[in-house]
C-alpha cells in the first residue's frame, strides 16, 4: 500500500533514513531530517516539518487503532455466532 506520504526507496536510501523509520510518513521525515542537520538540531527551528510529520503518524496510528478494533469485533462476532 504506497499512499502520497511514502518515499521510494531510492530516496530513502539517498537521505540514508534507517529502515525503523521507513514507513508511511517517510516523505515527510526527509525534509525534516534536512531541516534539523541545517539548522544543528535546534528545537525552534522545523516547527512546521516537525508538526506535518508528528501529525501524519499520529493519524496513522489511529488509522491502524481503528483496523485492529473492527478485526477484533468482527473476531467476537464471529465467536458468539
């Protein structure tokens, strides 16, 4: 499943991402990535990179939350039938 926010693994390999963090946000992180090295990390700076990309694994976790709650009601369902 490639969804608009998933690199290619070119450009994965080419922002040297580690595979942990290569995911569906992994668009995001290398601009981040670039931001923060730039600008030595500090906490101040990528304020918008930083919130795009907090937000897009925030929406992915609820993403998977809401798919794991419909597989384990529709598992219950199934046990009481």
């Amino acid at each position: 499943m490639v969804s608009a926010h998933t690199a290619s693994q070119e450009e994965l390999k080419a922002a040297r991402v580690p595979v942990a963090w290569r995911d569906q946000c992994s668009s995001l992180l290398i601009p981040l990535n670039t931001c923060r090295r730039k600008n030595y990390y500090l906490p101040w700076e990528c304020e918008n990179e930083r919130h795009g990309y907090e937000k897009c694994q925030y929406d992915d976790m609820m993403r998977r939350m809401r798919k794991m709650s419909k597989l384990k009601a529709r598992q219950a369902e199934e046990l009481v039938e």
